[in-house]
C-alpha cells in the first residue's frame, strides 16, 4: 500500500534526523507549508523548483508538525465524529459511533496510478464472496489530509480531471462497474512540479491557493551544511537539511526536536488565532486593487491573497494583519495566476507588489520604468520588463493563462468536468463517468482533527481566456540575402536571428487532416495496450492484465458463484495521443532567412501546443555536427529560452543532423512524429560520403514511423538532397514560401491517423 511505503520514507528521514526544522534555507517553501496546514481555507499548494531542492522532504516532514485527528474508528474515510455534515452516509446513520485518533494521513498519488485505484472500485475479494462493496481509491485515503502529487505537471488528463471534480467540492461521487457511491474527499492538495519538463494544465494550476518556487542554495556555507548533512545520513540522496536556525549546528537531531516542537507549537497557535485575526477594510481595498490591476482572472487570486494574509499574521502570534504580510501573501497568490500572452513574460509578483504599495505612498502608482529600485535581489522582472523587441524573450517560468473552472472559492463546479475527453465513455454501462459536482465547498482538508473549517464565500469566478499570439512586423521569409558563409572564430558568439514570425501567407483552405479550433487532444484508438481511460471491456483467454471486477459481473449475469475462463475480461482503454513535431534546420550561416521561418513556425504551432499539450522540438546543425536546442516540450517560455539566439556555421551536416533526430524520436516515443526538415540539401560534412550517409539517416527516420516534410530553401534545383530525403522517407517536398504551421499541423493529423 503505498500510504505505508511514504510512511516508511518518511520513518527513514525521521531517523536520518530531517525535520521540517532543519531543511537548509527554503524559506519561502516552509512558510507556504506551514500557511496551508494552518488554515484550511488555503486548499491547496504548488511548488515550483529545481531537482533535490528538498521539495518532497519539506511536504513529508510538515505532517510531524500536525496535530493527531479524531476519526471515526471503523471508516474507511476517517470522518470527523462530532461533524455530521462532513460524514460519509454511513456514519451519519450511526447513533454513537466510536472514535480515535490517527496522524494527519499524506497520501502520494503516482503518476501511473489507474483511474480506479484513485476513486475506487468494486471489492473483488467482497465480489467473489458474494458481497457487494465497495473498495475505496486514494482519494478516500487522502480525506481530511493531504494529497501529494510529485512531478504533477506530468499526470494524465484523466486523473487530472478527476482532482479537479473532487477537489472542486470536497466529495468524491463513483458511478462505475455497477457502483453508485459518494463519500467525501476534502484534502489539502500539494504538487511539485520542474518547469523544465513542460507546463501545468491551466485549470489546476488555478486550483493550488498559493504556489512557492525553490532553488538550490547558492551561499558556499549553506551547500556545506548540505553536502555535511547528506554524507551524515549515510551517504544516503539526503535534501538540503541542517539544525535549526540559531541552534547548534553540530547538536545534530536534538536540536532538529527542537526546532519542530517549536514549530508545532507555531502551528497550533496559529489556528487558534486564526478566527480572530482581523483584516482591516482598508487591506481588503488593498488587495482587491492590486489583484485587478495584475490581470489575474476571477476572484480566487484576491480569496487566496486575503486568507494568506490572515495566516502569517497568525503564524506570527498577531491578531491584526499589517502590509508585508499582504506582501508576503500576494507574492504567493498570484505567479500563477498571473496572465500573459505565450512567449511573453509575465510580470513579475514582487515588482507588482512593490510598485502596488510604493506607489500609494505617493500618491499614486509609478511608471514601471520609474520604479524605486526596491525589487528582488535577482532583477528577473526588472530586466524582462525593459525589453522589446523579440516576442519570445522570456524567462519567468510562472507564465500562462489561466481559466477558472469554479470550486472552493466560486464559480460553477461542474465547469471542471467538461473537458471532451473526460466525457469519452458516459454511454457505456462500465464506464459512467463521475457525476458533476453540484455543491460547493465550505472549506479545505481538515488538518488539525477539530472538524472546523473556514467560510468561503460563495462567488462567481468569470474567465476570459485569450488564446494570443506572437506579434511580428514582415515576413518571415524575406529573399536570401547576399551574405556569405563565415565559419566562427574561438570565443565568437552566435549570432541574434532576431525576432521570429511565421510566414505571412495564406494556407490551403483544403488542407486535409488540420485542426480548425483548439482544445481537445487527438485520441488514439481503443488499445487494450493502452494507458488511459477506460472506455469498455472485452473477453480474454489470457490470465494477463485481467479486469476482475468485469469479470466477476460476468460471472455473476450467469448466476454463476465462482468465476471461469469464459467469464475472464480485459480493459479496453483510450490514451491521449500526444504528437512530437521535430524542426531540424540548416543553420548555416546563408540559412538565416530559413531559420527565421523554422522559428516564425514553432511560435506558431506552440500555440496550439499550449492549449493541446502536443510537443515541440528543435534540432539545429551546422560546422562539424547537431545540436538539440530545445527538446521535446510544450512549454512556451522553455522554447522562449532556448530558441533566443540561434547558432550559425559555416558548414552543413546534414546527416548529423538527421541522425540527432532520429535519436530524439527513439528517446521521446511520440503517438505520432513529424519532422520538418529544413535545408538547402547541400551536404558537404560527413564521415563517409555525404549522400550516402544522408541517405541512411534518412530511412532511419522512416523505419521510426515519422511523417517528414523537407522544406527546400534552395530554390528547387537539383544540386541538393532534399529530394534524396523525401524520397527515402515518403515525404513531402515543399518550398520555403510553403512553411507555415498549418501545413504541419495538417501533417500531425494524418500523422495521428496512420
């Protein structure tokens, strides 16, 4: 089960003497922990950051901190005994229930987890005994607690849109395998997430209440009381941890007690005060304008904001909020909530907030330009702000619209269970998709065993999503200029392509297989192979990857007591088909028009990308091999980074550079791949002979299974390979003029069908 093996972890760095106490630096981080477990209006927490930044220590050492719960003896739910309206219905039939107590329970949710292990089943071992029960999924574990999802910009759409409808009303309905059960699941909802491996899906990302971003310690000190503290535990992967602070840091676990009884101390005075912690009208004003004038959408951003505000001040033992607790809250609440249009950056919290309340000192708010200075020590903001020019500069990894989809804090509930493809399945008799949630929530997980839980107001969230595009000013695909080939000197730098745009031009109206509106991932077929959503079941005479609560209904329609051979079925399942498009582009130093529009292309599709989560990759060579600049993402300000400055050669090695992508493919594994080829088809560096060698390369790509478009900057004439490519991979052969994303995209269509 996996609540023991974290429970086990958890054991092991508890005798490895990594508290909550002890983690080195991590400020930010420990300070939205100890918000969240203190009120539980607070519903929910993302952290942002950096591998073996002690994301996932922090998370599990936070629960030493909680208070035991009273629970309900024999639930499965642990539901409250002295809060009828949070009981399950079972227990609300029960006159006098017995009760203990038990740890706030933190249950991790992996990424691999099936639809049924989160929500729950038919009992097969009650089936085959000839009850009919029902055996409770992770979220039933996770009531009252916290959930933990690690990497959870990675979990599948399926399981995603089941959080959203649990999350958004603190109950859990299962309409499945002949089950029809409802029970509450009102949990604490903490991801962590590394920007560098792609996006969170919108509507969850509103979900979290405040989001904190960690990085590795940069101080020289604190990576020694780092590497001191992991070659202490053993030598074990330990994460940044030490003494507390002002303790003796050669005291060692002792001390670490210390510091977590004080913690737990704070912790339990915080939520006795919290009730009383007055926020002034003028705080409330306050915030309101700052959350309206930083573009956030709905009202969640002002809620979290205000509630956020109301904890630290409690955390600090005061009953009246003063301004750097709104600092503190804001600077919290609102990075990701904050809009920005794809490939641009969003504005810095930090430089809102200080521009918010400086400004008032004097009257009024300043020109961003005119700011005091009093910004954040690393200037991201500062510097994104002062920029122009190159739509795709950006470098804050909070950037991304946001929609909001209703819940604890307004807004309709159902709105979370409309995507299409949580729809798949409703008219199959297996598979009935989880009933809309029609109430909303009064309050988050309960952490502290007391059944209280704070008020939350009940408000209409509106969302304008936008879906925006880069801007640029002329075509993407200018004449080759007179420029000539020079190959780069030691220490010369890449030269800025500048600001790329996809071809002005208009595209084929019939042209087949192209998406015409976003936001519905292509599927690929029922595949019992097949990781996703189960849409029904068939018979099987294979003992393997048996359904048993299929098969034990198909027992029980014969009237059968036990379950044969024949009765034996399997899932049937639909994926969601994520499609790779692979630019691999001749960045020679005369390509630079070519490049331009390979770059105008991928701005483009990346926007289509952002809403579908498909992925782009980009794969540039030139001099003596290829470069992967930005491997396969969905990110928009990941390829922002990586595709700022495009490097120049003065040779072309064409067939390193369709080797690489062969190598991105064979590691990345799409549903279906496309790879856009873009070269003038003179090859002159290779091993062996260039033809021949482009020529291998070039059916690899074919034996991968990739749809290849070779767009021919070399004005069509028969100098190059770029017919020798087409013809080796059955591509397609088109024009410079002819590159736009709607062509490619009308090849990840066919791509998808194949």
């Amino acid at each position: 089960m996996i609540e023991y093996s974290e429970r086990k972890k958890a054991s092991h760095d508890r005798e490895s003497g990594l508290s909550f106490s002890g983690i080195v630096g991590q400020e930010e981080l420990k300070r939205a922990l100890l918000a969240v477990a203190a009120n539980d209006g607070l519903d929910g927490l993302l952290i942002r950051g950096e591998k073996g930044t002690a994301k996932s220590t922090a998370v599990r050492a936070l629960t030493d901190l909680l208070p035991r719960q009273a629970v309900v003896a024999d639930c499965p739910y642990g539901c409250p005994p002295d809060a009828p309206e949070r009981q399950c219905e079972r227990c609300r039939e029960r006159t006098d229930p017995p009760s203990t107590e038990r740890p706030v329970p933190l249950v991790t949710l992996p990424l691999g987890a099936t639809r049924e292990r989160v929500v729950g089943t038919l009992s097969v071992s009650d089936a085959l005994a000839g009850e009919y029960e029902f055996d409770p999924g992770l979220l039933a574990r996770a009531n009252r607690g916290i959930l933990y999802v690690d990497e959870v910009n990675l979990l599948d759409d399926h399981l995603v849109d089941v959080l959203l409808d649990a999350a958004a009303s603190g109950v859990n309905r299962v309409e499945r395998d002949g089950v029809s059960v409802s029970h509450p699941a009102d949990f604490t909802l903490v991801g962590t997430m590394n920007p560098e491996e792609g996006d969170l899906r919108p509507q969850l990302r509103d979900r979290f209440a405040l989001q904190a971003t960690v990085t590795a310690c940069e101080g020289v000190d604190q990576r020694v009381r780092v590497l001191n503290r992991a070659i202490g535990s053993g030598g074990h992967d330990a994460p940044t941890s030490e003494p507390p602070d002002g303790g003796d840091r050669t005291a060692g676990s002792s001390n670490a007690e210390d510091g977590s009884a004080t913690r737990r101390e704070q912790l339990r005075t915080a939520r006795e005060l919290l009730p009383g912690v007055e926020l002034s009208t003028e705080f409330k004003r306050e915030i309101a304008e700052l959350c309206r004038d930083s573009g956030t959408e709905g009202h969640r951003a002002d809620i979290a904001t205000a509630r956020a505000a109301m904890t630290f001040a409690a955390l600090d033992g005061r009953s009246k909020v003063i301004e750097p607790d709104v600092r503190q809250a804001a600077e919290l609440a609102l990075p990701h909530r904050l809009r920005s249009r794809p490939f641009e950056d969003a504005p810095d919290p930090e430089e809102l907030v200080d521009d918010h309340f400086d400004g008032e000192g004097e009257g009024g708010h300043e020109d961003e330009g005119e700011a005091d200075g009093e910004h954040s020590e690393d200037g991201a903001g500062s510097e994104a702000a002062g920029e122009t020019g190159d739509p795709i500069d950006g470098s804050d990894d909070s950037t991304g619209e946001t929609e909001g989809p209703g819940g604890r804090d307004g807004g309709d509930a159902s709105e979370s269970s409309t995507d299409p493809e949580s729809l798949e399945g409703r008219n199959d008799p297996d598979e009935a998709r989880e009933g809309p949630p029609s109430e909303a929530r009064s309050g988050g997980s309960d952490l502290n065993g007391t059944g209280s839980s704070a008020a939350n107001g009940d408000l209409e969230t509106e969302s304008d999503s936008s879906d925006a595009g880069a801007d640029g000013e002329g075509p993407a695909d200018d004449p080759d200029d007179a420029t000539e080939a020079s190959p780069l000197v030691p220490g010369q730098s890449p030269v800025e392509i500048g600001a790329g745009r996809a071809p002005d031009l208009t595209a084929p109206k019939a042209v087949e297989g192209a998406r015409t509106s976003g936001g519905t991932r292509a599927q690929t077929g029922p595949d019992v192979d097949s990781e996703g959503v189960r849409i029904r079941t068939q018979r099987t005479d294979s003992a393997a990857d048996v359904d048993a609560a299929a098969s034990v209904r198909a027992a029980a329609a014969r009237g059968a007591s036990s379950v044969e051979s024949r009765d034996l079925r399997q899932s049937v399942r639909r994926s969601d088909a994520a499609a790779l498009v692979l630019f691999v582009v001749d960045a020679s130093a005369s390509m630079r028009p070519a490049m331009r529009a390979a770059k105008g292309a991928v701005l483009e599709l990346l926007k289509d990308a952002y809403r579908q989560r498909d992925e782009v990759g980009f794969v540039a060579f030139a001099g003596d091999g290829a470069d992967v600049l930005l491997p396969p993402t969905n990110s928009v300000t990941l390829a922002a980074r990586h595709l700022k400055e495009l490097p120049t050669g003065d040779r072309t090695p064409l067939p390193a550079g369709l080797r690489t992508a062969g190598d991105v493919l064979d590691r990345a594994e799409p549903a279906a791949a496309v790879v856009v080829v873009v070269t003038d088809g003179r090859a002159n560096v290779a091993e062996g002979s260039p033809v021949g060698e482009t020529r291998a390369a070039a059916r690899r790509l074919a034996e991968l299974g990739a749809h290849v478009i070779v767009v021919d900057a070399g004005g069509g004439g028969k100098a190059g390979v770029s017919g020798l490519i087409a013809d080796e991979t059955d591509g397609t052969r088109v024009p410079l003029s002819a590159l736009s994303a709607e062509r490619i995209d009308a090849a990840v269509g066919a791509a998808r069908e194949s």
